[in-house]
C-alpha cells in the first residue's frame, strides 16, 4: 500500500523544512512624491502668484469698465434730462418750479444708479478673479503625476525543506480532490 505513504512523506516533509528552514524577513520603504510636468510648472507659478495677489488684496482692475459703465449712466440720464426739458418747454414750464424738481429727480436717479453700480465693483472683481484661478487650477491636474521610489531588503530561505514544504501542501490538495483516487480513502 504506498498510497497512504505519500501523505505521511509530505508530511515530514513540511514538518522538516519548518524546523530546517530559515524564517523569511522582508523590510521595505515606499515613497510617493507629487510631480508636475515640466510644461505646466509655469502655470502653477502664474496661479501661485494670483492667489497670493489676491490674498494680499491686489484686486482685478476694471478702472475702463467703470469709466465706460458710469459714461453710459450719465448719458442714458442726460438724454432723460434732455427728454423731460423738451416736454417742459413745450408747455411753457422750462423756468417754473415743476423744472428743477424734474432736474433734482433725473439727477438723485443717475447718482443712485452710479452708486448701486459702483457698489458692484467689488463683487464683480472676486468674480473675475475667482474664474480666472478656477479655470487655470483646472488645467493643472492634467500635468500632475506621482513618483514612487520603492527600496527593499528580503531573505528567504528553507532551500529543500521549503520545497518539502510546498510538496505537502499541494499533495494534501490533490489528495483532497481525489486525484488519487476515492476522497479519504
């Protein structure tokens, strides 16, 4: 009967390569380190440098959009003006008391409307600045990488005991299959 000797050989022989084989050691250091390519590091520096304008309350200058927006005010007023003058001359009010309270109207409009945009201004500029950081951060992940540098010390040992070692595993396996013939007999 040498069927049932092979389970007792494999046996020994893991028993064996535990007690002769040497314990396996394995020491080892991973380091990631974020990266930028090289074409997008100016665009980090631009954005670095925003956000540090920005912090430091160097705000978006929109001198000629102010200049433009209040030139307008006053224009779309002085031709309301010129509108409510030519209806007072036309019925022969253009020095009675009704004129100047039409002019002290027109002019508290235009003056609330130059402020109520001026006070815009403000939010405007964040707005401005905040896309602008918004939609160059959105490019930078497209140049961002990782390094990884991986270092590593192991032993392994056993030699042949190791190899008793695997043969009783894997004959404990197949005998468990039945690969040698009926399951546990």
């Amino acid at each position: 009967m040498p069927f049932p000797l092979l389970p007792i050989l494999g046996l020994a022989g893991s028993f064996f390569g535990g007690l002769g084989g040497e314990k396996s050691k394995q020491q080892s250091t991973s380091t990631t380190t974020p990266t930028i390519s090289p074409q997008f590091k100016p665009l980090q520096d631009l954005l670095l440098q925003q956000a540090m304008r920005r912090l430091n309350g160097a705000p978006t200058d929109l001198t000629g959009y102010e200049s433009q927006n209040i030139g307008n005010i006053n224009k779309t007023f002085g031709l309301a003006d010129m509108a409510l003058q030519n209806r007072l001359r036309a019925r022969g009010l253009s020095r009675s008391n009704i004129a100047g309270a039409g002019d002290a109207r027109i002019e508290t409009g235009r003056a609330g409307a130059i402020a109520n945009f001026q006070s815009g201004l403000p939010l405007l500029q964040r707005q401005l600045a905040n896309e602008d950081i918004g939609m160059a951060a959105s490019l930078l992940p497209l140049g961002r990488g990782t390094t990884t540098t991986s270092t590593g010390k192991g032993s392994q040992g056993g030699g042949a005991a190791g190899g008793f070692e695997d043969f009783g595993t894997m004959l404990g396996y197949l005998i468990g299959l039945g690969a040698f013939g009926k399951k546990g007999a």
